[in-house]
C-alpha cells in the first residue's frame, strides 16, 4: 500500500530552479501571452523575451500561431544580435509545449544556451515575464478594445517596447531604465543621485529623520533565491 500502483507514472519530485544574473546576457526568460482580436475566440500570440539582470526585452514577436519554430527562429535572432557564446546564457521559461518542443531545444542545443524550467503548475518560477505581462496588459495605454489586425497589436508593441526599455524607470532596479542598466550606465546614475540626496540631507536633516532612500546598486539577481539559513 505504500507503493505506487496503476498505469500513470509514479509522482516525480522536481527541482527548483534557482538562477543567478549578475550582468546582462546571463539568464533570459520568455513566455507566451494572449492578446486579445476583435473576433471571439481569436488571439494573437506574443513571444516575449527578457533579460532577468537588466529587465531589457531583448526580443519580441507577435503572430497569429503558437508554434515552437516561430520562438527558436526569433530566439536564434536574439542570440546573434547580442553575440552570446556557447556556455554563456541560460533561458528558463515554463513547461508550455513551445518551450519544451523539439525545435526549441534543438536550437538552443546548437546555440549552446543552458536550458531551465519552471516546475510545473508553479508560475512563480517564471516571475520576470509574468511581471512584464502585467505591465503590457495594465499599461494605461493598452488598448480598450480588442486589436482589429495583427498589424495594429505589432504598431503597439513597438510603442511599448521602446517606452518601456528608454524611458520607464522601473522599480525593482532602482529607478533607472532597462537600457541604462543593460549598457552599465545605471551604476553613474545611481551614485549621482545618492549624492544628490545626501546634500539634500545636510541642507535640511528635519525632512530626511528616517535617512535617505537606498540607492546602492543592484548587483545580483535572482530567481527562486536560497532561502536564509537554508542548507
């Protein structure tokens, strides 16, 4: 009774995966999202690809198929624009069939790209593109309405994408573009604007009683960190 009986496989124990980024062009993570078409039960698919150091969307792509070939064509892209060595990158994703399909690995085997996956029904493995996701999806500017051609939701997600690595300071990198901290110009800008607070702070110590916020540079990111004190 203490043994697995019956035709289905024996419950397997899956690692978590634990990944660390301490520059660009380390871990990239991917996903595939719905966008919603002005026709019921159509959708467009956005493949989407991010650098977990940075938060730089390093590539996208848009099509009206989910299929494996269209990710490791763009992917295959990717990695030539940004001249990744073999040994050099590890991309997580979940365990979606494009993810996990012969043609991906079979692209990244060639590339020489480390694979990693979520555990399955986990989604906090993949927590950087769920993040981006929200922020596609609850941009003030997303559209209302359902895109009425495939042509329109590439149209927007050309705005957004520049929107989002130029000009959004986003918060967990403290502030600084996604293009500032993929090219190493967040580490200037992050020790300017200490010492901009810390004058702040001598011209009137009453307003800063609690200190100053931190600005110190992020150095290492991760996905699923070993918990303190753990083994």
């Amino acid at each position: 009774m203490q043994h697995h009986r019956g035709h289905t496989k024996a419950p397997q124990k899956r690692e978590c995966p634990r990944l660390l980024a301490t520059g660009p062009n380390q871990v990239y993570s991917w996903d595939i999202t719905y966008l919603p078409a002005n026709i019921k039960g159509k959708f467009y698919y956005l493949y989407l690809f991010l650098d977990i150091y940075s938060r730089y969307v390093v590539g996208w792509h848009i099509d009206e198929y989910q299929d494996g070939t269209i990710a490791a064509g763009k992917f295959t892209s990717i990695c030539i624009k940004n001249n990744i060595a073999p040994k050099q990158l590890i991309l997580h994703a979940d365990n979606g069939g494009p993810m996990k399909g012969s043609t991906m690995v079979a692209t990244m085997q060639k590339l020489g790209v480390i694979k990693s996956y979520s555990r399955p029904a986990t989604s906090n493995d993949n927590p950087f593109s769920e993040a981006l996701f929200k922020t596609v999806k609850y941009c003030p500017k997303y559209p209302r309405k359902p895109f009425e051609t495939l042509a329109q939701s590439i149209t927007w997600m050309e705005s957004f994408v520049a929107w989002y690595n130029y000009e959004h300071r986003h918060s967990g990198i403290k502030f600084v573009t996604p293009h500032q901290r993929h090219t190493g110009q967040d580490k200037e800008i992050l020790a300017n604007r200490s010492n901009v607070y810390k004058i702040a702070k001598t011209q009137n110590p009453g307003r800063w009683a609690r200190g100053i916020r931190n600005w110190d540079h992020v150095q290492e990111v991760y996905i699923n960190p070993i918990p303190v004190g753990a083994d």
